[in-house]
C-alpha cells in the first residue's frame, strides 16, 4: 500500500515541476480505495469529486429510507386532515417517527465520520439535522415537515428517490398545485435507479391530474397503464382499478361503461374489496366519484342509486 501511495505523492508533485510517469487511471484505482490518498487529492484540488465509496453509497440510501419512512410517519400520524384525508401509506412497517428520526441521526454521523466534512455532494448534513430535529419540535407542521424532508431526499444520490418525488407530488396534488404535481410524477418515472418503486402509483396520480385539467383520455390512458404496471411490478391494483371505474364513468366513450363494469368486478372479488371501495366513496374528497358512480348502473349495483 505503502508503495501505491507514493504514486500519488508522485503524480501530484508534477504540478511542482518534478517529473512522475504514472497513469491516470493507476492514481484514480489507488484513490477509490485509499482513505488517505482521497483526502490528500481533495486538499490539492478543492473543486475535485473523487469517486463515491460504497460505504458512503450505502449509508446513503439507509439514510434517504429513513428519511422517507419518517415522512411516512408524519402522515400517517396526523390522519383525517384535509390535505391527507385521501393519502394512503401502501406499504407496511417502516417504524414510527422517533424512530426513523433516530435513525437518520444516526446515519447523518456516520457519512460526517467517513467524510470527515458536513457535506455529501450538494446536500449540507447540518441542514438535514436541522430538519430532523424539526419534525420533533414542530408537530403542528407535520405535513410541511413531511413535504420537506420528501424534497430533500430527491436531492440524494439513492434508490428512494422515485418514491420520494411520487410522495412530492402527491401532496402538491392536495393542495391543487397541479403542475407541481405532474413535474413530480414525471420525475418519479424519469428515474432510472427507482421507477419501478413508483411508476405504477405515479401514472395513477397523474390520470387525476389529467382529469383536473380536461383530458379524460389522458387520464385513462394513464389509469390504464398505471394498472398493467401495478401487475408487472407486485403492486397494489386496487389504486390504479379506483380510477379506471371513475375516469371511464366520466368519460363515457363507447366501451367505457363495460370496461368499468369489469374493473369494479376486479376490485369486489378481492378480499374486503366492498367495503374498502365502499368507504373510500364515502371520503370527503372522493365526492365528485361517488356522484358519478352513483349516478351509473354501476351505482344500483352498490347501492347508491338515487
């Protein structure tokens, strides 16, 4: 190791006017692998970024998954607002709030300690701290909170990534800022190291937002893609099945009725399937789907004909 180092000092004496023949892609080998080496070339050339070490990469990801399971956590721990009244958690687990903050915490110090800096590419540790403890102190803000830290994690080099800017657009969805909402869900699905995590749930999202602004056939063509995404990827249908009934019902092209028909027969066959399509028609925010719904042969079937 001794020797390989001296291929560094070597190289970088260059630039003092001594002579070195070693290559660049000897000095780069050396550096990913030698703690040392990479501090030595960091001081000499401040502006240069030196390959990420898997050590890093990973803590990393641990960190962006505690993150968005502490984001999670806030929604979930502050349900029946109106901004999450129709916001579902999909995936079991992930642990409370304290938890995930304690873990984030936790993986904060471990990227400080191997970095030996406050930072991680673009993104300050101190501030992340800062927002860690905010989730703490200020729980009147939790959905703000959560909003920040799913901003924050899409500014990471990790796999939670995609969900994280589906979380994003989800609640700039709640609050109708639409365009927001669909730069989001593009992002999501855009996203080469995640998509899969989210694109099912992503094209769902972006059907309503195409419904909100007119283009029913965008908002089916996405509720439908949102479906056979679901089924490739293991995901919950029953999201993707929701819209297809509604957007199909509103949009009333030959076809649509039938289709509809057999997507409301997918979602009552499984199991408690009734109740839960039951329920979600009753939420506040799901008031324009029940009227149409209602208002169909579909409706008499579940019993809310007029």
């Amino acid at each position: 190791m001794a020797s390989e180092c001296d291929l560094v000092a070597t190289w970088m004496s260059r630039f003092e006017a001594t002579s070195g023949k070693s290559s660049l892609a000897e000095i780069a080998a050396h550096a990913e692998s030698c703690a040392s080496c990479q501090e030595k070339l960091a001081r000499f050339f401040h502006a240069v970024e030196l390959p990420a070490s898997s050590y890093l990469r990973e803590t990393v990801d641990e960190l962006a998954l505690a993150l968005l399971n502490l984001a999670r956590a806030l929604i979930r721990d502050a349900p029946g607002t109106e901004e999450t009244e129709n916001v579902r958690i999909t995936e079991d687990g992930g642990g409370t709030a304290a938890e995930n903050r304690l873990a984030g915490e936790e993986l904060i110090a471990d990227a400080e300690d191997f970095t030996g800096s406050r930072h991680v590419g673009e993104v300050d540790l101190e501030d992340l701290r800062a927002e860690l403890a905010a989730t703490e102190e200020r729980r009147t803000r939790r959905t703000d909170l959560a909003r920040a830290l799913f901003k924050r994690i899409t500014t990471l080099a990790c796999r939670s990534r995609a969900k994280a800017w589906n979380w994003l657009g989800v609640l700039h969805y709640q609050r109708e800022e639409f365009a927001e909402a669909e730069t989001a869900f593009l992002a999501a699905l855009a996203d080469v190291d995640g998509a899969r995590d989210a694109r099912a749930f992503a094209h769902c999202n972006l059907a309503y937002v195409f419904k909100h602004r007119g283009n029913l056939d965008a908002a089916v063509k996405s509720a439908d893609k949102a479906l056979v995404l679901a089924e490739e990827d293991g995901r919950d249908p029953y999201f993707a099945a929701f819209a297809g009934v509604y957007l199909r019902l509103a949009r009333g092209a030959p076809a649509d009725l039938e289709r509809a028909s057999g997507l409301l027969d997918e979602i009552l066959r499984a199991p408690g399937g009734r109740l839960r399509y039951l329920q979600d028609l009753g939420l506040p925010s799901n008031a324009p789907v029940k009227n149409i719904v209602s208002k169909s042969s579909l409706g008499k079937c579940l019993g809310l004909g007029d």
